[in-house]
C-alpha cells in the first residue's frame, strides 16, 4: 500500500470539485477513489434513516453494484451494526462472522470475504455507512480501517456544508421572496453599511430603480437623508424607531413617509445589518 497519508492529502484535495457537483457527487467520490485507495474489489454507501431503523443502497461499484442502487432494508448485518452502534467494524473472516448476513451474497451472486463498515456522522447525525469490500491483498489492515473512517470524516463533513449552504439559500430566497412583497418600502443595509435590500415598493416610493443595491448607503443621502440617518442610527447606536415621520422631496414632489428602523438578525439572532420599513402616507 502506497503512504496513507499521502493517499488522504490527495483524497482531500480532490473533495472541492466533488462538493461543487452535488451530494451524490460526493458520496459517489467517497465509493469510487475509497475503493482505490484501500485497494479493494467493491463500495457501498447507505443513506441511513436513522428514526426508522432503515439503510438504503445510494451508490455501489464493484460486479454487481448497479443492481443493488435503490435497494432498502432494516439495519442488519455488518452494516446495521455499524450504523447502531455508530462505530466502525472491521471483518476479515465474513463467512464465520456473527455479524454478516449473507442476504445479500445469495441475491447477488457475489461472495463478500472481508469487510469494512464506516459511520458517516456529521454534527451528531447519522448520514449513512459506507462499506468497502474484499480486500485484493486479502485482508484489511488497521490502517485501512483508519484511512476509510478519515475519507468517510472529511466528506461526511463537505455533505453537511452542502446541505446547511442549501438550507441557508433557500431561507434567503424565501426572506427575499418576503421583502419583494411587502406592501410597503424596505431598505436594508449590512454591518459596513452596504445597501443589501431595496425592494420595489422603496423604488416606487422614492421614483428610482435598484441601482443603490450593494452601494454604500451614504449615497442615498441625496435621494433621501432621513433614511440615511434611520439605517445609521441602527447601525452606530443601535437605537431603533417604531411609526415615526419625515418630509421629503422626490422628484419635485413633497411627499410624507411613515416608517420604523430595525435589526436585520441571521439565522443564529446575531445583529447582521439594520433596516428601514416605510410607507407613503401623504394622503392619508
């Protein structure tokens, strides 16, 4: 076997462009070069159900891997123990094991010698197992038991940034969908006081199209001052308004807009920038 650590530094350089294509990418990737670097005949990676009890084929290389894609079962053998336990099993003598089911095998045609099953848990939850079969040198060393639970780590990881990036991007699409529909203006800004919100109804307000968007807010001072200040206020003192007054002029026109500031908060509570909602109310 070539030096594991090499092989890992290698594995973990290629994950990126793995991450960039999507998860099943990734846990494709982890079957595929695992495989190679533990020089063995056959990979599987189960999606596990955790409050089911149930493990499903995602992917599988080796002689009869494409017919076992799809394929669902309760956690038994080799890989309901590993994905129970939450531990990594190491089987060089399957035959003889208490632990392997020959389900499989005998549905298959193929005959699984030596075994190794890996827990992919990221933050406390079970992904799924990944299992790497028959050894080529005939068995399996604990080093390659060591190198599948780093390969299985490092990418278990890269699905779990991938799944809270997409979360994340959704909630944004939804909050932005949000803001797009408010029946009254919103203009928001981050920490450094960069434009992040201008929705339609603060264009329509104020006569302009999006072109403060990412701008500095200090640029708006011209179209409006008082909004300037509010987002400031926010921003510098952390001091907030509730239904509160300004006169201003668009366009020629003398205009009255009511409006409250407030703390743009993530997803975690933190303050992340400041905002204003507004309405015009000139005629009211």
């Amino acid at each position: 076997m070539s030096d594991p650590l090499e092989l890992i530094y290698k594995f973990a350089d290629d994950l990126p462009a793995e991450a960039a294509k999507g998860e099943e990418a990734l846990w494709d990737y982890l079957s595929r070069r695992g495989a190679g670097v533990l020089n063995c005949h056959a990979a599987s990676f189960f999606e596990a159900d955790d409050a089911k009890k149930r493990l499903t084929f995602k992917n599988s290389i080796g002689p009869v891997g494409g017919d076992l894609v799809g394929v669902s079962f309760g956690y038994q053998g080799v890989v309901g123990f590993c994905a129970e336990g939450r531990k990594s099993v190491l089987v060089n003598d399957a035959e003889n094991s208490p632990l392997f089911t020959k389900k499989v095998d005998k549905g298959s045609g193929f005959r699984t010698k030596t075994v190794i099953a890996v827990p992919a848990l990221a933050n406390g939850e079970l992904l799924g197992v990944v299992e790497f079969i028959n050894s080529i040198p005939g068995i399996f060393s604990d080093d390659n038991l060591k190198c599948a639970e780093m390969m299985t780590a490092l990418t278990a990881r890269d699905v779990y940034i991938r799944r809270l990036e997409t979360t994340i991007k959704q909630l944004n699409l939804k909050g932005e969908s949000t803001i797009n529909n408010l029946s009254g203006g919103f203009i928001g800004a981050d920490l450094e006081g960069k434009v992040i919100f201008f929705n339609p109804k603060a264009s329509e307000i104020f006569e302009v199209g999006p072109e403060y968007l990412n701008k500095p807010v200090v640029e708006m001072l011209q179209l409006c001052p008082e909004v300037v200040g509010a987002i400031g206020d926010v921003l510098k003192q952390g001091k907030t308004v509730r239904r509160q007054e300004f006169n201003c002029t668009v366009n020629g026109k003398k205009k009255v807009i009511g409006y409250s500031s407030i703390n743009i908060k993530g997803l975690d509570g933190k303050v992340i920038g400041a905002g204003v909602i507004f309405q015009d109310i000139t005629n009211l």
